[in-house]
C-alpha cells in the first residue's frame, strides 16, 4: 500500500494568508492525487484532481501541485469559509489511501 | 448532478452484518464513466476507502476488509449496496457512499451514515 503523510497536522492562520499543505507518498508515482475538503458533519468535497486539475466550481484560490512523492495544496488568501480538515488522497494504485489529514483554523 | 443518500441501521450489534445501500440520483449506476464507492471515518480519524464496483459487477475491495465485504449493484433500483460481516467495534464508523469518476477521484458523495456496532 502507498503510505500518505501530511504536514502539518493542523494550522492557525488569518484572513488573506497564504496557506500551504502538504503531504507525502511513501512511493513515487505520477499525477494520480486528489485534494478534499471536510467540513465537521459534512460529506469529503473534492478540491483538486489529478494533482492539479481544480474541480468545477472550485475557488480559484485552491491549487495543487507536486509529482513523485511531494505534492502540495495552497490556499492564495485565505477565507473563513476555508475553515475544515482537509485531506489527500492517492488514486496511482488500488488501495486508495488517504492522507491523515490538516486541520485549517481560522484566527 | 450525481446525488447519493445511504440508508441502513445505525446500530449494529458485534459478529452481525452490517448492510448498508447507496441510492443514486441525478445519475445512473449503469454510467461507464463511475465506480460505485464505499468509505468510512472512524469518529475523529481519517478517511478509509473500503472498495467499490462497477455496473459489470465487478468490484475492488480493499484488502484487510476483503474477506468480510460483499458489495453488489442494481441496475432497476439504481442503487449499490455493501455488506460486512462479523463486525467489531473497531468498525463503528460513518460510512460515504461516492461516486468515483475514472476510478480515480470521489466526486460525487452521499452525507454518511453513523453506524455503531455495540450491544
């Protein structure tokens, strides 16, 4: 199976920051990772696709990045709405494995 | 859009089934474009996928649940389902039923559905 860390585990961060994530495979493998965001209660919503792709209907100041093993999340200027836990999710190979998540905070 | 709402019992008691089915709107479990997808969230911890199966029949189970989990498909209700044998505590979690566009990313998911296994 294909290990998936992110870091850090939770951030604190104001209104308008730039934010990062990210998360790490314990093998290299191209392009098939997937950005959700959880909100508490609610279902996993997808973000970013295919390391990059942004879903529709997305805000344009998610983005994705990364190949190999490293990839990232940013968030361009953060909003309270972006409060949640947010995970990644590798789709290179069966099982899908998930990330253990980033809890996002508004200050 | 693809909309999904799990039904089944909350309350599950130890070595029962645990079953649990996907009803699918806006959409149909025929498309080729989807696997129909199962996972789950231990309260307080991180997603699990458990498998999924497309409108063949056929269908990916990860391992550790493999040999416990059933899952099947029906086409006239427009609906999959999930069966998982022998619970334990350890699977009381909030089960998602999603779409899986390409078998690759969950684009489409139902609300979960809290299930507990306890006496």
């Amino acid at each position: 199976d294909i290990q998936m860390t992110q870091s850090p585990s939770s951030l604190s961060a104001s209104v308008g920051d730039r934010v990062t994530i990210t998360c790490r495979a314990s093998h290299s493998f191209s392009g098939f990772l997937n950005w959700y965001q959880q909100k508490p209660g609610k279902a996993p919503k997808l973000l970013i696709f295919g390391a990059s792709s942004l879903q529709s209907g997305v805000p344009s100041r998610f983005s994705g990045s990364g190949s190999g093993a490293d990839f990232t999340l940013t968030i361009s200027s953060l909003q309270p709405e972006d409060s949640a836990t947010y995970y990644c999710q590798q789709s290179w190979t069966l099982p899908l494995t998930f990330g253990g998540g980033t809890k996002v905070e508004i200050k | 859009q693809v909309q999904l709402q799990e039904s089944g019992p909350g309350l599950v008691k130890p070595s029962q089934t645990l079953s649990l089915t996907c009803t699918v709107s806006g959409g149909s479990v025929s498309s080729r474009a989807y696997y129909w997808s199962w996972f789950r969230q231990p309260p307080g911890k991180a997603l699990e996928w458990i498998g999924y199966i497309y409108y063949t029949g056929s269908t990916w189970y990860n391992p550790p649940l493999k040999s416990r989990l059933t899952m099947s498909v029906d086409t006239s209700k427009n609906q999959f389902s999930l069966n998982l044998t022998s619970v334990t505590a350890a699977d009381t979690a909030v089960y998602h039923c999603a779409s899986v566009r390409a078998a690759r990313e969950a684009d489409n998911w139902g609300q979960g559905t809290l299930v507990t296994v306890s006496s």
